[in-house]
C-alpha cells in the first residue's frame, strides 16, 4: 500500500468530537501515516497540541487564522512562542489573508489586522526556523507582497490551491510551494488540476482540510484524513505517475518542509 500525509486537518474541530479515535484508526488503516492538525487560534492551537500528545502520528500547527483577527490580541508573537516550544509542533498557521466575507465597518481597519497578525507570525516563523501554512482568498496579490520581505526567511505552503498557473508561478518564484485538496476530484476545478500538473515534483503535497472538502466520492459528507487516498488517487491521474512515486514525492516534501523531528 502507497502512503499519504494529511498535510492539513483541523481535528479540534466539534465535527470530529465524538469519534476522533476512529478518525485516526481509518486514517492509519488508509495508509495515511501522518496527520497534521491545524490551529486556527490559540485555543484550537492547543486542542491541536493535545491531539498530538495523545496520538502519536498526529503533529500539530499554531497560529491565528485571518478570519478571525478582530478576536486575536494585538500581539501574539508571546503566545505563539510559548506554544511552539513543543516538540510536535512543526510550523506556524494557519495564517495569512481573506478578503472574500468582509465584516460590516471598516474593511481597511479589518484589513490591516490581518496583515499585522500575517506579518507577526511570519516574524516568530523566521524566529524558530518554522515554515508557515499559508490561507488566502480573494487576496493573493497582497499576500505576495506582505511575503516579500521574508523571502529567504521563511517558507509558505499555500493550502487548498486552485489558482491557475500563472498564480502558482508566483507561489514558486517567491520559494513557497502549494497543497491540493479533495476540490481536484471536482467537476469544477480544472485550474487545480492544471496547477497540480504543472507543479514541480518537490513542490505540492496533499490535504484534505478536513471536515470541509470531502472529495469525490463523498462530496457533501463530512471529510476526514482517511480520505487523501481518494485525492491521490487523483492526483496519479494528473500527473500520470504511479501511486508509489506520488507518495515518495509528496511524503518526502512534506518532511523537508515540516519539522517533524524537534524533540
């Protein structure tokens, strides 16, 4: 059997609450050996934390989701810090820029929240030598730009990708890479698949951004970590290489990006 990581879950969240212990048994079952849980604030950073504790394939990932920035103190840096200072966690975010549902007020002042709690993470990122789990929507071209300075310094994964592939040269050139979810398994998703085919081998891994994005065939049901077979299964596809050279590319690019070995 071929081996995948869930490069992006969020297993804190309540959907998963009542049989959490069952997720991560058909995760293993699938041949999914690794499972990262994504923090999307303090709180969800720690419940991410316990999960890796208690689960031993389990990693987890701290950081303040854009989303939710009119909520996060003006300085996380000390939190984020504290936090990461266990073995398990093995990057920052999930983090960056959404301007698709704008609160009421002032969207400048929404905005450049977001920008001040990207740019802290990235700062304490660049502090420990951790990579950053990247969240844009409807922002792109102002997340590149916030990025720059930190070219060199840190790395981004951007998740969920399904920009075309003038975007994902972007992503490339600034030395960040890209993670594709069950949306490739999607009707309407062709810039996906294109990027997917178009991105360099050391470049992608896979996710399922679980409980949102099951993929085909259980779209519209929740999504669990089990699933990244049916994504990469996919993926073979699209890239017309065997499920064997899939997960040595993308386990391999998931262990130089993430640090799994902290302890």
């Amino acid at each position: 059997m071929a081996v995948f990581y869930d490069t992006h879950a969020h297993l804190d969240f309540p959907d998963f609450q009542g049989d959490i212990d069952s997720v991560v048994a058909r995760a293993h079952a699938a041949g999914i050996e690794r499972i990262i849980s994504i923090g999307t604030d303090l709180e969800g950073s720690k419940r991410a934390i316990a999960l890796a504790e208690k689960f031993p394939n389990v990693y987890a990932v701290i950081g303040w989701h854009p989303t939710h920035v009119l909520e996060a103190p003006d300085d996380i840096r000390p939190a984020l810090r504290d936090l990461a200072k266990h073995p398990k966690v093995v990057a920052i975010g999930e983090t960056g820029l959404d301007y698709y549902r704008m609160p009421e007020g002032n969207h400048e002042a929404y905005k450049a929240k977001q920008a001040s709690i990207f740019r802290q993470q990235m700062e304490v990122a660049t502090e420990l030598g951790l990579n950053c789990v990247i969240h844009q929507r409807n922002s792109f071209d102002d997340l590149i730009t916030q990025m720059e300075p930190f070219r060199g310094k840190v790395r981004g994964v951007f998740h969920c990708f399904s920009e075309p592939i003038p975007s994902l040269n972007r992503v490339l050139e600034l030395g960040s890479l890209v993670s594709f979810t069950g949306l490739l398994t999607f009707k309407t998703a062709q810039s996906a698949r294109d990027a997917l085919a178009a991105a360099p081998a050391d470049r992608f891994m896979l996710e399922t951004d679980c409980p949102f994005l099951a993929p085909v065939p259980y779209r519209g049901k929740r999504c669990e970590p089990a699933y990244v077979k049916e994504i990469a299964d996919l993926a073979a596809q699209v890239r017309n290489c065997s499920l064997e050279q899939l997960s040595e590319q993308t386990c391999r690019t998931a262990e130089q990006f993430f640090k799994f070995n902290r302890s």
